[in-house]
C-alpha cells in the first residue's frame, strides 16, 4: 500500500524503557474523497538482557596495616 502524507505525521505514544513495554504509532490517512481511516500500530519492545559479570573477581581477605596509602575509589 502507497501512502501519500501532506503535513500529517504519526503521532505516538511511548511507554517503553529498556525493561520493555510499548509503542502505539496513531496512523490516520483520508483520501481525495474525504473518506478518513484509523489505524493504531502497536510495536512491543522486549526487556535488555540482565546485565552479569563474566569473570567476577575473587574474594579476598586483609589487613589494616597492609591497607595504608591506598587510596579509596
């Protein structure tokens, strides 16, 4: 299907962040007789992957004295 727009766009709604959700597209179209149409897009949008560590460090165990002249992050 050809669609032919003149100064109309879409609107939108967004209720997606990246834990998901969705977004409706609002479509409306009239033809050269005035016959209007509605059509309302629906795009889901899948959560990002849970983020995890690939090689988490080890434990470790220590010292006050071993600690002195470290600075903190």
């Amino acid at each position: 299907m050809l669609v032919w727009c003149q100064n109309s766009i879409p609107t939108q709604v967004n209720n997606a962040t990246v834990c998901g959700g969705t977004i409706t597209v609002n479509w409306q179209y009239t033809d050269f007789c005035m016959r209007t149409i509605n059509h309302s897009q629906v795009v889901t949008v899948a959560p990002a992957v849970a983020s995890s560590f690939v090689n988490p460090p080890q434990n470790i165990t220590t010292n006050c004295e071993d600690l002195r002249g470290i600075e903190p992050y």
